[in-house]
C-alpha cells in the first residue's frame, strides 16, 4: 500500500486524491492546519475525554486563544467586529473577510473525525447557536455589551429553545417572561431541557414568551445562568454526546434586563427559524463524518477478522453491505458539498428562502445515512462492536449517537415535513407569478 493511502470511505474524495471543483488553494490549506490543529488539541483525547464525560476547561480556552471558535459561525463572518477585537485571520492561512461556507465545512468535518459528537459540540455548539441572533438582531447596546466578551470566548453561552413540553414544536414554547411592574425587567418562568453546553455557560439566547399563545408571543431573550439568582441547572446523562453537556435549567423568578431583549418583542419564531438554518447544516456535515468513521472503521476491520478461513472481507455479503452504505454515504457527502458551494453564491436572505427546506431535508437524510453506516458497522464488528471498550468501542459509542443525530436540531418526521412544505411553498409562490390577472388575456 502506497504510503498514507486512506482506508476506503475514510476520507471525502478530495482528500483522497480525486479532483473536485469546490475547493480553492486557501481551502485547501485551511484544510492542513485545521487538520493538525483540531488533532493536536482535541481528537487525540476525544474518546478519553468522552469516557469521562467532560472536556478540561484549558481545551475550551485553548480554542478559544487560537480563534479556533469563530469557524463556528455562519459564514461570512462578522468581520466588523472580528477586526475590532484583534482577530484578522483563522489559524494565519485564512483572513476574516475571505472566509466562506467551504472554510466552515472543512471545519465542521474535521472536527467530527474522531466519530464522537460530544467533545467538538462541547466546544462548538453555543458558539454556533447563540451568537448568531445577537449579531443579526440584537441592539447596539447589547452588541456592546456581550459580544467582546462572547466572540473572544472569556465567556461561554448556549442555545435554550426546547422545553419538556416543547421540543420540534417550538411555537408552543411555555417559558413565559413577563415585565416587571417597573418596566426595566423581565421575570422569566420556566424550564428549558436538553441544553446542549448550558452547564457551564454564563449567558444563554433563550426563547421566552413575552406574549400571547403561537409563534407571534414569542421572543428572543439573553438570560444569565451560571450563579444568578433563579437559574437551577443540572445535567442530564443522555445515551451519547454526553461530553457535550446536556442540561436542565429551570428558571424561577429570574429577573433579566430589559435591555436583554435580543430583536424585537413577537419576533422570536422569524429569529429562531432564521438561526436553525446554519445549525442544520452543520449538523449534516459533522454527523456524515460520523458516518464515514464508522464505515471505514468497519472496512478496517473486515480486511483483517478471519472468520470461517478468511478474513470478512473476502466474504460477498459483507462487501455487499459495505457497499450499500458507501454509495448512501459519498451520495449525502456530494449534496453536502454542492450545497455548501451554494451557501457561497447566495445572499443570506435569498439562501434562507431556497435553501432552508433542503437544510432540513439534508439534516434529516444525515441521520438516516449514519443510522444505516453505524448499524453495519457494529453488525461487522460482531460481538466487539456491541462492547462498550476494546477495538469495537467507536463503532459502538457512533451507534449510540445515532438519536442525538435524529432528534436535536428539529426531529427527523418534522424535518422531513418541514422541507416539502417549504419547497411547495416557494413553487407555489414563484408560479403565482405567472398567472393571468383576473380579465385579462395576457401573461
């Protein structure tokens, strides 16, 4: 074997030595330094720091010292501020205003090599989620206030929009914030379930609701959690990703400024669904390399487990269901490739109307591929791949993380819903359009 040949399906085809029309020298180089920052810095430890269920803070700050996090955010990057606060390149290959939907795509996948959700999404998630609405929405004054801080990493923020009662179903959100009989505050009531990263964050984007019943009461909140008055928080031992830091917060009498308020009140549903477009995404990116490292570590596998006098992979059924999860998986990596590609081309506003159903059509179709690349893996990997330690243990622990790929992020039947309701409506919007007007004989 030629040296630093790949294991098939380890690797997307561009990195394999095919050619792809995608990537640009910078791409390419951003794609070596993160590789070898990412590996250095988190995967070596990721399936340790996984066993114990938490990440060292120093990685975080390590990160977070490197600029390491701002990949997380939805391309373009907000230069403006980046330059503002010192930060004028990623890693010195890539400077803030050349950054694109690629960049963030490499990043995403090599962040995901080590297999586990759990120790990138305890760095990335609230950083990706949280952030986003106070750059688009919030006031000046909150701008000012929050994001030095939040965009340097010297504090740490999460997402809170699902609820016990409340999870895909976002416009039925019960957590209500009422205004103080002075005006200046809001005293939020509630609880919040299944926080990706809330137990050691100090602030949190929260979904509350200021008005009445449905998507119009809603609104967009900045909350304090950690140590202030009200805030419960306690983490919840999930199946996998639990190095991510899933928590419960309950909120009893906690008074936020009203000042806080990230928008405008009754805006809450438009900024949420807005927000969700970037996370799908980059959910699909990292859970199809989960995909690819369960699959090449099955085809490693089989290349060298005898069984019945040869090794597995002499053996046509085992090629033959090899091969059916290789051709689901390289299929969903080249949509998500095209699809990033059109991040690059498109406005915002216009990527949000053509591309939002098919950002959750893609995130749905990630978890059904790594749910089929997982479940061969361990059917491979026999008896090992059903141990929780020893040479099946990744095979094992991505199969275990195959509902944290389903349900976060909007659950797989709403996601799957959600696009062709999307997609009819831009049809049927579009082709309006073209329809005579009443009377009359012409186009």
């Amino acid at each position: 074997m030629a040296p630093n040949t790949p294991i098939p399906f380890s690797e997307p085809p561009y990195l394999a030595g095919l050619p792809s029309p995608y990537y640009s020298p910078s791409h390419l180089k951003w794609q070596k330094v993160c590789r070898a920052f990412v590996e250095e810095n988190l995967l070596k430890n990721a399936m340790e720091w996984e066993r114990q269920e938490t990440l060292p803070p120093e990685v975080f700050q390590k990160f977070a010292a490197a600029n390491m996090l701002t990949p997380s955010l939805p391309a373009p990057l907000p230069v403006k501020w980046l330059k503002r606060l010192g930060v004028h390149d990623i890693l010195g290959v890539v400077k803030v205003e050349d950054w694109d939907y690629i960049h963030t795509a490499i990043f995403c996948d090599e962040m995901a090599r080590s297999g586990l959700a759990g120790p990138s999404g305890s760095l990335t998630v609230g950083f990706a989620t949280a952030i986003p609405p106070i750059i688009s929405f919030g006031s000046k004054e909150l701008q000012e206030r929050f994001l030095p801080d939040l965009l340097l990493g010297k504090k740490r923020t999460c997402i809170a929009i699902t609820e016990p009662e409340a999870g895909s179903d976002v416009a039925n959100i019960q957590t209500t914030a009422t205004k103080s009989k002075d005006g200046k505050h809001y005293i939020v009531n509630g609880t919040k379930k299944w926080i990706t990263n809330g137990i050691w964050s100090n602030l949190c984007t929260m979904a509350v609701r200021t008005g009445g019943p449905g998507p119009a009461g809603l609104s967009l909140l900045l909350v304090p959690l950690l140590d202030y008055p009200g805030v419960t928080m306690r983490r919840l031992k999930v199946g996998g990703q639990i190095s991510g830091g899933t928590t419960f917060i309950e909120l009893d009498d906690v008074r936020v400024p009203v000042a806080n308020l990230i928008g405008q009140e009754g805006m809450g549903m438009k900024y949420i669904m807005t927000n969700f477009n970037h996370e799908r995404l980059t959910i699909a990116i990292g859970v199809t390399r989960q995909s690819r490292v369960a699959l090449a570590a099955a085809v490693e596998y089989c290349l060298k487990r005898e069984a019945f006098g040869k090794v597995l992979m002499e053996q046509p059924v085992v090629r033959h269901r090899l091969a059916k999860c290789g051709a689901i998986l390289e299929s969903q990596w080249a949509w998500i490739e095209q699809f990033v590609y059109q991040m690059t081309k498109l406005k915002k506003e216009e990527a949000d109307v053509e591309l939002g159903g098919l950002t959750a059509l893609a995130k749905a179709q990630a978890g059904v591929v790594l749910d089929e690349c997982a479940r061969c893996a361990v059917l491979l990997f026999g008896g090992n791949g059903y141990t929780r330690t020893g040479q099946g243990e990744i095979a094992e622990k991505i199969y275990r993380e195959v509902p944290g790929a389903r349900i976060p992020g909007g659950s797989e039947d709403v996601m799957l819903d959600l696009a062709v309701r999307q997609l009819v409506k831009n049809y049927q919007s579009k082709t309006k359009i073209l329809e005579r007007p009443k009377g009359s004989s012409k186009l």
